[in-house]
C-alpha cells in the first residue's frame, strides 16, 4: 500500500477532515492534500506527527516503502523573455556625466 492511500484511510477511518489532521499534527493543510494525492512525499518528521494525530504507531507504515514512491518534480518550462533595451532610459552613469 503506498503511503498517501494508508494516511488517507487511516484519516476516513477516524471521520477526520483533512483541516482536523493539519490542526492536530501542525502539518500545513497544503502538505497533507499534497501527500494523499500522492503528489508530495512525507519526510521521516512529518510522518510521525502525521501518525502520532491518527493515533497510529509508524509499525504500521512497515508495508510502505518510501524510497520507490517517491513523487517526481514537475520540471515547469519557462518562457524566455526577450531582452529589450530601453534607450530613452538614463543610467545612473548617464547622469552622472551629463552624458
């Protein structure tokens, strides 16, 4: 079982919203949404404060094998912005020298 389905069964289990587990562990709303749509992956830190507000023990993620699920960075491709000199502009240089 990978980990975002075990946390998110162990929450419904529980009739815990998803805002109740963020209250309850300190874990940003954000972080919990993002492990359970299997989009982040825990570190070692956050999934003991995640066990410990699901009163589960980490003995029960033994079955879950962090290292081969782990999510992949999205690589967001940016578009180059092309460079456009301003002439009319005056550099601090320029008016310095009156230039």
């Amino acid at each position: 079982m990978k980990v975002s389905e075990l946390i998110k069964s162990l929450r419904a289990a529980k009739d815990m919203p998803q805002q109740s587990l963020s209250e309850k562990s300190g874990v940003p709303l954000a972080t919990v949404r993002g492990i359970e749509q299997d989009k982040r992956q825990p570190s070692w830190a956050t999934l003991q404060r995640l066990a410990k507000a699901l009163g589960a023990s980490l003995g029960d993620f033994d079955g879950c094998d962090l290292a081969e699920e782990r999510a992949t960075p999205k690589k967001v491709k940016r578009k180059a912005r092309p460079y456009k000199f301003d002439a009319s502009i005056n550099s601090p240089r320029q008016k310095a020298t009156g230039n």
